[in-house]
C-alpha cells in the first residue's frame, strides 16, 4: 500500500558514538524522503561526531573513528539539513525514544531549533509492539517476507522501515487508517512534552515528571515545593531540550 501523504514524510535513521542522548553523537544518518506522488529521495551521510565512537556502538554499526576523520561536523551540515527536512513530517523504528531526541539534540547544539513537536511523528517500532511485539529484522521478515541485509547500515534500516509501515497498513486495514496524522497518534505511547521524554503530559494535559521519586508530579509543584530540583536538573546530565522546556516552564511560573 502506498502511503496518503498530504506533505512529504521523511523516513530516517542515526547510528550514533554510543546511546546516551545528552552526550553522544551522530555518526551516520540516513533519510528517505517520501513525496505526496510517491516518489522516494535517498540521502546517506556521515558526520564526524568530534568525540570517539564507543567501541559497544562500533561493534555494532560497524563504524569507527577512522571512517568519520575527515567527514564534516553536524554543525557545518546543520543548516542546509534543517532546509531539507522543513515541512516534511518524520517516521522511523523507535525513533521516538532515540532518533528524534539525538537529532533534536544535535539542531540545539548548532544553534538551530528545528521544532520537530510542530510535525507528526510516527514510530513503526510502536506500531509493531502494539500489533505483534518484536524487532526490526523480526518486523521486516514478518510483514515483507524478506531477510534484513545489512542490519543496522542506517539506509538499510531506513528503507526496511518504509517498507514495514507500508505493509502494516495493508495488513491492519481495520485499525490503521493511510494517514500519517492518525499513525503519529497510534504509535506515540504517552504525550511527551520534552523529546527524551523526562517530562508528559497527564490526562488532564498537565506537565509531569515521568522519571524519579517525582514521577507522575506536576513540575511547577515540585519546582515551588523544591525549587533546588531545577538547579539539579539543569546541572544534570539531561538533554539540552529537557532543559530548555524546564527553563520555559519555570519563567511562565514568575
């Protein structure tokens, strides 16, 4: 089934120095940009990430830090990256918890605040696990009959995500409607108000804390409770985006 797109939508996938959103960095990034006419555009880049490759992330990527020596920084690509991927809505494989956090991360980091909140965002990944619970290789051998070649190249793992959401609408006709607004909403599993999702909103659409001892607490209670809760956060290892919704829910408290 082709996808009913009413904007292009940008398949993609990152392959990082490691997992942690807040310090590590981009060494590869793929997309798959999708036009409302069905038409597909490839683009495949790596980047030097200015710090070393953790030898867990080059075991399993395969890339080291001789391969990305003479590539460009993401901040010198940042601008003309952010030009291409603006008005496009964006999908990946559990890019809600990983890709669009460490991409978001690094727009900050060259000053650039691309606001991916303003676009839908579907995860195939969420999809799957909320239909038949498995992995990406598992995914696209089980809806494209196909073995994944390549696994974890970030166009091999882009491409097979296109086709896995593809197949999952042929498959799920009753519950999934061809219409990426209605699969952004079926594939996010809580309403994150920050990208790492630190921060939710509740069911009364309320900011709170989704991790530690203040899980489940308003914010602005616990930053008027214990305003060194803030000071801690923003000295902690948290994403630059964490803190900057922080920072802005905190000055709507003054």
């Amino acid at each position: 089934m082709q996808l009913n797109l009413k904007r292009p939508i940008v398949f993609f996938d990152i392959e990082s120095t490691g997992l942690n959103v807040a310090t590590d960095r981009i060494v590869e990034l793929c997309v798959v940009k999708v036009l409302p006419n069905g038409d597909t555009e490839i683009k495949t880049r790596r980047v030097n990430p200015t710090i070393p490759i953790s030898p867990e992330a080059q075991a399993v990527h395969g890339i080291s830090n001789d391969d990305v020596k003479d590539c460009p920084t993401f901040k010198s690509i940042a601008k003309s990256l952010a030009n291409y991927l603006e008005g496009c809505d964006f999908a990946g494989y559990n890019s809600l918890k990983f890709d669009i956090p460490m991409l978001a991360e690094e727009f900050l980091r060259a000053d650039i605040d691309f606001d991916f909140r303003k676009k839908h965002l579907v995860d195939v990944q969420n999809i799957f696990h909320k239909m038949e619970q498995r992995t990406l290789s598992a995914a696209y051998k089980f809806y494209c009959e196909k073995e994944l070649e390549n696994a974890h190249s970030a166009q091999a793992d882009t491409v097979a995500t296109y086709e896995i959401l593809k197949a999952q609408l042929d498959r799920y006709p009753q519950t999934l409607q061809n219409d990426v607004k209605m699969l952004a909403e079926f594939s996010t599993k809580s309403k994150m108000v920050d990208y790492a999702g630190r921060i939710v909103y509740n069911d009364k659409d309320v900011p709170v804390f989704n991790f530690g001892k203040h899980k489940g607490k308003p914010v602005t209670e616990v930053f008027a409770s214990e305003p060194s809760y803030y000071s801690w956060m923003m000295n902690g290892d948290f994403t630059l985006d964490t803190k900057k919704i922080l920072t802005d829910i905190r000055l709507k408290m003054k």
